[in-house]
C-alpha cells in the first residue's frame, strides 16, 4: 500500500493533479487526498484550484458538480459505479413533471442530484447551507428536491416558509429511528447526539447538533465533551475516532454505511490518473444550466 500511495503522491505532482475526498470514503484515501470534507467544502476546492486534473473520491453527483463548476479541467472518477441512491430517485422528466404542479414556485435543489435535474432548478443547496439558501429567497414557498428529509427539516426551522418536498431520500439515513436515538440517549445520557439532516425530521429534532459532515466533524472540534453518538455514514465516526483519540463515539447503528462511497479503492485511484480514464463528460448546455443553479449558491454570504 506504501509504495501505491507514493505512486498516486508523484502522479499528483507530475500531472499537476488533485484529489478531492468525500468525509464518507474508505479512510485509508486521505493519505492521498488534497482536501477532505463535505460536499460543499469540495465544491468549493473544485472552483478555486489552479489543478489541471480533479481526481474525484467520491460518488458520481460530486464529480459531475465538479465537472459543472471547472469545465476546463479533466475531472476524474475512479469508480463509475459510485452513484448514490437519493440522487438516482429523480430523473430528468420526474424533475419537469413535478414543478408543472406548481408553476411561479422557486425550485431548491440539494446538491445530491444529477445535472439534468439541476438544469431545471433555480438554486442549489447543500446539507451545510439548505436554511441560509431557502432564507435567501425571500419566498413563503419553495419547492424541494429529491430529499423530502432535509426538505421537511429546513421547513421546521424557517416555520414561515412552506416548503414543497418531492419523494425521496438517503435510505442510509432514512433507516434511522426515533427509537435508534431514544435507546442511544438512554445508553449513553452524557453523549451529544450528532446527527445528519439527511435523517427524518423527527430524527433529527432530537439531536444536540444537525449538520452536514463536516460540520458534525467541526463540533466535535470545538466542543469540550468527552462522548458523542454519531448519526450519519461509518465514514466520518472513522475519522474523528482516529483523530480524537481522547474522546469516545458510538456509530447510532452498525449498518451506517454508504456502499457507493466505499467502492473507491487506491488502486482504482491510481488507474484513473495513471491512464487519465473515467472522465466526466457534459452536454455544454445542460452544463450552463446547471451551473447556474450552483453559481447562484455559491453567491450566497453564508
Ligand atoms: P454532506 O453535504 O454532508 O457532504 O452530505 C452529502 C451526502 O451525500 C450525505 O449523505
Ligand atoms: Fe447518496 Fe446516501 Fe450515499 Fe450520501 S450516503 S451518497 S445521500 S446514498
């Protein structure tokens, strides 16, 4: 493994590349990657960097959305079958269908979507920033799509604002159960209770936390507690147990794993940059449009 991890580290350095990596991939990746962190942390590495290749480590929204934002660069996917399933409930024509219902609405789009569907939305959001972009709207209705959770969370915080949900959702973090977090609570009642937006809302209610990945990661980091329960993918327990070896974290269920996150290997890594394959490819018009839809978010002060 050494010696493939010095192999990516010169590939990077000899093809002026970098290495973006989602907070839920295999944790052994970080060893090679430039940046580590959520989705919105990596879309921003993706617009500011002078690299000439994105080796993206993560599922196959990201690097499109990487794609979308740097279209002169060669973005790479190590494992085209990295998809994600939320992001796979909506397709192109399912997206027209259901803002026909609902014509003058501004349409959200979390980030976990295609860039067809991004195409037909007005702006995009991420787990990190869904309130601060729906706030920004000025509207007392919105529609949201495809997580009807973090659709139906923003709507509980903002209490003014109606927010339309389409049908889907993350069926890692729509496993989870009041009675997960009750029992959890029980178990351990000194433990903060960290949990993704992604979970249902009655889920995500009884959290001392709800945030995106890194901003769980970034709690822990200012906060002077000893245990937390960590509600979302294995991915981000892994990396603040290896990181914060003074404190203790409880996984919510053992099954909090992201199948398409872990397919991603060092070795496919290598492959990809060694022989510059897997590259994201975009129609130029669906690009623009879908630009525009991440541009707009990423314009927003947050
Ligand atoms: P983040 O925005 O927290 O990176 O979440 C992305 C994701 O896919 C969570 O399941
Ligand atoms: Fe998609 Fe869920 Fe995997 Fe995130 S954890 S990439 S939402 S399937």
């Amino acid at each position: 493994m050494k010696n493939l991890i010095e192999k990516i580290k010169t590939l990077k350095e000899e093809k002026n590349a970098i290495v973006l990596a989602h907070s839920y991939q295999n944790i052994e990746i970080d060893e090679i990657a430039d940046f580590v962190g959520d989705s919105l942390y990596l879309s921003k590495q993706a617009e500011k960097t002078n690299a000439d290749i994105i080796v993206f480590a993560g599922v196959y929204f990201m690097a499109q959305t990487a794609k979308i934002i740097s279209p002169s660069k060669k973005v790479l996917l190590p494992n085209l079958h990295a998809g994600c399933l939320m992001a796979d409930m909506i397709n192109h024509e399912q997206m027209v269908n259901f803002k026909k219902n609902y014509p003058d609405t501004p349409v959200v789009c979390y980030i976990n979507s295609t860039a067809e569907v991004k195409a037909e939305c007005d702006i995009c959001c991420t787990s990190s920033n869904a309130l601060d972009i729906v706030k920004s709207l000025n509207t007392n209705r919105v529609l949201f799509v495809p997580d009807a959770n973090l659709g139906r969370w923003v709507e509980k915080q903002l209490k003014d604002v109606e927010v339309i949900t389409y049908d889907g959702n993350c069926p890692v973090h729509h496993a989870v159960k009041v009675e997960d977090i009750e029992l959890a609570r029980k178990k351990y009642p000194n433990a903060k209770m960290l949990i993704h937006p992604e979970c249902k809302p009655e889920v995500s209610a009884l959290g001392d936390y709800v945030g995106s990945t890194s901003g769980i990661i970034d709690y822990v980091k200012k906060s002077h507690d000893k245990q937390f329960v960590i509600v979302t993918e294995k991915g981000v327990f892994d990396r603040l147990k290896r990181d914060y070896p003074d404190r203790e974290f409880i996984l919510i269920k053992d099954d909090m794993l992201c199948e398409s996150m872990k397919l991603t290997t060092l070795e496919e890594i290598w492959h990809a940059l060694e022989y510059e394959v897997n590259e994201i490819t975009l129609d130029e018009d669906i690009r623009l449009r879908s630009y525009n839809c991440i541009d707009r978010m990423l314009k927003v002060p947050v």
